[in-house]
C-alpha cells in the first residue's frame, strides 16, 4: 500500500461536523505523548501534514485527513496528560466517545502505544473502548528505535500481559524517525477496510 495523496480536511468537535460521503475511515488514538502526529506524518510521507508539537496534549478536536481520495485517517485526542484541568479531560473523553459510538465508517482503531512504557489505566480503559464498541483494534508501538531487538521482545510480552490480549491479537512496533517497514505498516493498517 502506497498513500500518494493525503490532505487535511476538517477539524471536528461534534458529530455533526464529521464527514459524510460514506468513505472508511481509520482512526489513530493514543496517549498524549505517544506520538501520533509523527506517525501519521510519516505514514503519509507528509513532514507536516499534521502539527506536531513539543508539548504534548495539543490534539483537541477529531481531524480528519483524506486519503488516496478513497479513506480517512481519524486524529484522536490524546488522552492521559497530566497538565489539564479535569473538566478538559471530561471534554476529550466526551469527544472520543462521541466518535467512537455508532461511526458505521469507521472500519479499525489504532491504539498507539509507547514501547518503552507499561500500558497504563488510560491505555487499558481505551483498548476495552475499543473493544466494547465493537471495532477492530490494531496496536501500534511507536518509538521502536529507542530499543534494541530483545527489549522491544520483553515489551511485547508485557503489553501482552498487561491488556491481556489473545495470541491472535497482533502487535506491530514502529519508528515515525526511521520509517523502516512504512508500507507493510499500511498494508496491515488497510487490510480488509478498501
């Protein structure tokens, strides 16, 4: 899978506002710092597709991102940072819930984990999200190059443990900086959603 063409289409709060020509779509989701942005930048090959910021939590709206005129990637806010107010995290959740609930188009979740971390409470809550609404979940480490081959073994098994997932859930690690192994990435990432 190739994306040859990907561009910024709205930024949305309430559903009303989310697109309506039918087309599926791919959401990305993750804790604030986890690097989505840069994933999403490089999976398209767009240095600046999407804002990345050095302070974490920005992503306030649902984004949308066309994509090769036939799919969207889906934005999510990050969820998780420290630095806000409870009534900002009450909205965000409010935010994602409201996308994640009765989006007919939307064909797969991407929950986006840092592999030097444990997944947290907020990790588990998302990926039982997730899975309470019925999507198909995908989990993607980012940060990859941060460590080397028997590290990042050790941190598949804990993730495993710790969201408790089934010998066919599937884990895929990922360096936004390398880049190496992009298009298999999306060949996973759109199998079975086109």
């Amino acid at each position: 899978m190739e994306i040859k063409q990907a561009e910024f289409i709205i930024s949305a709060v309430k559903r009303e506002q989310f697109p309506k020509d039918e087309l599926p779509e791919v959401a990305f989701v993750g804790r604030s710092n986890v690097g989505k942005s840069s994933i999403i930048n490089a999976l398209t090959n767009r240095r600046k597709l999407v804002k990345v910021s050095g302070t974490p939590g920005k992503t306030r709206l649902v984004n949308f991102f066309l994509i090769n005129n036939n799919s969207y990637f889906v934005d999510l806010p990050g969820y998780g940072y420290a630095k806000i107010s409870k009534e900002q995290k009450k909205d965000w959740g409010k935010m994602i819930e409201t996308y994640l609930q009765g989006r007919e188009v939307l064909r797969r979740v991407i929950l986006l984990l840092d592999c030097r971390r444990i997944p947290n409470e907020d990790d588990m809550l998302m990926y039982n999200w997730i899975k309470h609404y019925g999507y198909d979940c995908m989990i993607i480490c980012t940060k990859s190059d941060k460590l080397n081959k028997s590290e990042l073994a050790k941190s598949e098994r804990t993730i495993r443990k710790t969201l408790n997932l089934k010998e066919s859930e599937k884990i895929s690690f990922y360096s936004s900086l390398k880049k190496v192994g992009g298009e298999e990435l999306l060949d996973k990432i759109f199998y079975e959603v086109l």
